[in-house]
C-alpha cells in the first residue's frame, strides 16, 4: 500500500470507483484513517482495506478527487507522464504545430483524468488554473514538465487559481511562476485575439467554442449578425472576416465590449460594420427588431449546481423563446449551454418548448459540443458540459 492515509468507504460505495468515476463523494466515506486536512494525499480503500485507488482530500461535498487507480507513487515521473499524455493528445488532433491556431486546452481536468487541473496555453503561455489545493501544490513539478515537453516553445507560465481553489485553502495569489509572456496575442484559425488571463474570465478566452465559432462563418456571408453574451468577441470576428454585412455584439459587462472593439480591430474587414453594446441581454433581445439574420446565445453557465437546474432551464427556455419570436423566417440561431447539471438531451427538450412557446417550426441543422482538446472521459460523464444547437427557424 502506498505511504498515504487510508480513506475508508462504506459497503458498496466502491462500485463507482471500480467504474473510474474520479470523484469520492463525502457521504460515501465511512471513516478515515488519522485527522486529514485539506490537499492531502489519501488511499481509497473498500471496508476491507482494499485498495482501490489514489486522490486528494478535500473538505468539500467532493471528499476525494481520484488521480490514480493503480498503485503508483505520485511524484515528479507520474505528472511528467500525465502532462506529457495530454500533450502528445492535442499533437495528434493538430493543434500543438498548427500555423493557424495556437491556442488550445492542454490539460482538461477529469478529461485527462487528473479532477482540478486545467492548462491552457496561449501562443508561448501556459495559464494553469488548479481546483484543489494538492493540485495546487504540485505547481513546481507541473512548470518542470512544461518547461521539458515545449522547450523554447514555453515562454511564461502563470497560475491563476486564487478564485477556483475551495475557500479555507492554504492562501494562493495568481501571477507568474515562470518567464515572461512574448506575447499576449493568439490566433485561432486565422483570427487574432488580444487575451486577458490575469483579469478576464476562466484563463482568458472560451477555447471551447473554436469550432462552433469556425461553424459560424459558414453562415454568416451577407447576413446582420446577433451575438448575444459577446464576452471577448469571438463568435463577431469570426463573423465578420466571414463576410457578415453588420454584426453587433451584446454584453452586460463594459471591460467585454472593450474586449471585443479591440478584437475586431485586430481582425480589420473592408466594409463589414460591427456595433458593440452595453446591456442586460435577457432585456435587449425582449427588443430587438427582427431583423438579424443569425443570432448566436452563449450565456454563462445559468446553474452550477443541481438544485438550481430547474430555474436554469426556465431561463434557457425564457431566452430562446424571445429570440425565436424576433428572427425572421429563414432565420438561423445558434444557441448554446455551458451548464454541467443540463445535459443533450435535457437542453433539446428545453429548446423545443421554446419553439412551442414562440410558435416557431424549427428544424435542427447541427448538434455541437466541446472541441477535441477538451476531451469526455467516457468513466466521467461531467466532462460533457458544453452543448449546443445550430436551428433554422420557419
């Protein structure tokens, strides 16, 4: 057994874990072995003091975050091996030598089987976000397996965790633990983008609607396009290098406006307009006046936890329902939901009683999901959290 405390479950609680779901939950535990604090690593053992695998404690409802399901030690070799895996992953999807896009999800938690670890990086810079403490202390080996896997290519790391770790975690400040950023502009596709990891949302950027947005050119060529929830503007630049006649982008945050005029001016067009706008989205689509030919919803995440799902669903329902009504026949709505707790199928649902109520015949044309660098870990379902709908509207 490795030198770690034991973690104790109750009677059929280990089923889970032998299905290689990461997370322990804290009702699932029957006892432990010695106090634990918060970041420790623990074995997880069966009532019979089987091992099953190897995690980090936390004093959360999620007790354990599962890392290892064979015994191995959890030193400089193993993260060496785990960062270099998720490497050599976003290599043979084309996006570590790409001439087009260098920016990607390196590391994508759960989904490259390490729960609280997300890397991005930006063209040189790796933005390191950690949701557990243990993780969090890892920092220094996971810089050294940077600095070994890229090379020259590795210009700055910078941790950004401070907001994500539990609350009564060991105190953490977000900044540089390595180098200095060459850069802080990426291109995705071809489209420039000036990113913000130190103030902006998650890491900087929405990686994860590079090819929902690339989808979005294919329909945008002389259309008055809608981006709702603008955030930095990705979905209106694409859209207007694609050739839209006008595109306007709604955000209720004013630093998201100013994002985005700086986006779009990197990305200069000859005689596309666009318009950038400060309001409450949920307000301004109540208004609008039928004129836009494509509208695009990317909300934040409406519920983050399952007690809220139900609310979360009548707000997903309120929204498309009101850009339903707006759109023109023949119109196209690409709408979007980033919630964990709303899956495919409930968010189709959700969509389809939005066209009830707006009386709309829709039909969809494409079902969208997260891009292959931030990959679904088939034993762990939560990593499928982002979900969309291309429809056309009657």
């Amino acid at each position: 057994m490795l030198p770690y405390p034991n973690v104790f479950l109750k009677k059929g609680k280990e089923i889970s874990v032998q299905r290689r779901h990461h997370w322990i939950f804290s009702g699932a535990i029957g006892r432990t072995q010695g106090t634990l604090t918060e970041g420790d690593l623990v074995n997880v053992v069966d009532m019979g003091g089987k091992f099953l695998a190897t995690g980090y404690y936390g004093s959360g409802s999620i007790a354990v975050r599962i890392i290892s399901f064979v015994e191995k030690p959890i030193d400089e070799t193993f993260w060496t091996e785990k960062i270099s895996a998720a490497y050599e992953l976003r290599k043979k999807v084309g996006l570590t030598d790409n001439s087009q896009t260098n920016v990607y999800r390196l590391f994508h938690g759960e989904g490259d089987f390490i729960p609280g670890l997300i890397i991005d990086f930006y063209n040189g810079t790796a933005v390191i976000q950690a949701h557990q403490i243990g993780i969090h202390r890892q920092i220094p080996v996971i810089v050294q397996a940077l600095k070994a896997i890229y090379g020259n290519g590795l210009s700055a790391v910078y941790d950004k965790s401070a907001a994500t770790l539990h609350q009564g975690s060991e105190e953490s400040n977000d900044g540089l633990v390595y180098g200095s950023p060459a850069t802080q502009v990426v291109m995705e596709h071809g489209h420039q983008f000036e990113i913000d990891w130190e103030k902006g949302q998650k890491t900087g950027f929405f990686i994860d609607q590079r090819e929902n947005r690339q989808l979005l050119s294919t329909y945008s060529l002389g259309k008055k396009v809608l981006n709702a929830f603008c955030y930095s503007g990705g979905f209106s630049v694409y859209a207007l290098k694609a050739g839209a006649k006008e595109v306007h982008s709604v955000d209720i945050s004013a630093s998201a406006i100013e994002m985005t005029a700086k986006n779009v001016q990197l990305n200069p067009t000859e005689s596309a307009q666009h318009k950038g706008i400060e309001a409450d989205v949920m307000q301004y689509i109540k208004d609008i006046s039928g004129d836009f030919d494509v509208i695009v919803l990317d909300p934040p995440a409406f519920a983050k936890h399952i007690r809220s799902r139900h609310k979360a669903i009548q707000a997903y329902k309120r929204l498309n329902a009101t850009a339903m009504k707006h759109i023109p026949a023949g119109g196209i709505l690409f709408t979007f939901s980033c919630s964990q707790v709303v899956d495919q199928v409930l968010f189709n649902h959700t969509i389809t009683a939005a066209a009830l109520e707006a009386n709309r015949a829709i039909r969809i044309l494409h079902q969208l999901t997260q891009p292959a660098d931030h990959p679904i870990n088939i034993f762990h379902q939560e990593t499928a959290y982002l979900k969309g709908l291309v429809v056309y509207v009657e």
